[in-house]
C-alpha cells in the first residue's frame, strides 16, 4: 500500500532515531516513512516522543492514526484488543501468570466476563 508521506517532512529521521520501537529493534515510524509494508502503524507505542523531536512539526500522530484506519488490524493486535474485552487485558491467561512466575508471582485468577464487561461499559450506556 501506497504511504502518504506527510508533505512537510524532510526526511531528516529524527523521529526514527529517537522512537522507542526503533531503539527496541522494532519497526514503526521507521518502516512508515520508509514505505515499508508491514505493522509499522500498530507497533506504535503513541509516546510522542517522535513529535517533540521533529524540527518540521509534523502531525505524526495523525499521520500513524490515518495509517491504522487504512489497514487491517494486525492478528496480534486483534487477540489483544479481543482479550481485553474478555478478560480485562491484552495476554493471554497462560503467558500472563508465565510472566508472574518468572518473578516468583503467584497464579492469578481472571474476573468473569460479566465483571469485565461491566468495567469497559461506557457511563453513558443504558442511560
Ligand atoms: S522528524 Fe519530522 S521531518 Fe524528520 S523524518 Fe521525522 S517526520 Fe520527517
Ligand atoms: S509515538 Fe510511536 S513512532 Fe513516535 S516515538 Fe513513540 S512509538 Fe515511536
């Protein structure tokens, strides 16, 4: 898919350099601008660190929120949203106690889903 590269960038990649996806291996603004296929919109983490650095003031913000509606929604991203609406959050059961164990966590237990579902409801629902 074609990337509609912001008109007042200069393509100085300030904004890749100091992202936190980029310092973390990762691809996301990097593969933006770079007109690389693949998940660059999603793996943004939204710190705007990107934003404070760019000497152009490019809205890179709406820049990878445009993206994202351009796009499918990546399958990993999906689960994770799918498991908040679930259970509460984004890991799944097994690789969320995985996670507290390896700091020595006891196993929890996850709410229900009408206990879920009552903590996401919008206030305004219903009324
Ligand atoms: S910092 Fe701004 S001008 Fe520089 S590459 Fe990034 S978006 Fe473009
Ligand atoms: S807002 Fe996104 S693209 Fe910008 S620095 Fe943070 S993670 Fe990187």
């Amino acid at each position: 898919m074609r990337v509609d590269i912001p008109e007042d960038c200069d393509h100085c990649m300030k904004c890749v350099d100091c992202c936190i996806i980029t310092q973390m291996d990762g691809y996301s603004i990097a593969s933006e601008l770079n007109e690389l296929s693949g998940d660059g919109a999603w793996s943004c983490a939204n710190c705007w660190r990107c934003m404070e650095v760019c000497p152009q003031g490019v809205d890179i913000f709406g820049f990878m929120m445009k993206r994202r509606r351009k796009e499918i929604i990546p399958e990993l991203i999906r689960r994770g949203i799918d498991g908040i609406f679930r259970k509460g959050f984004w890991f799944g059961d097994s690789q969320f106690n995985e996670i507290r164990e390896l700091f020595g966590l006891p196993v929890v237990r996850f709410l229900g889903r009408e206990k879920v579902a009552l903590l996401m409801a919008d206030e305004g629902e219903g009324s």
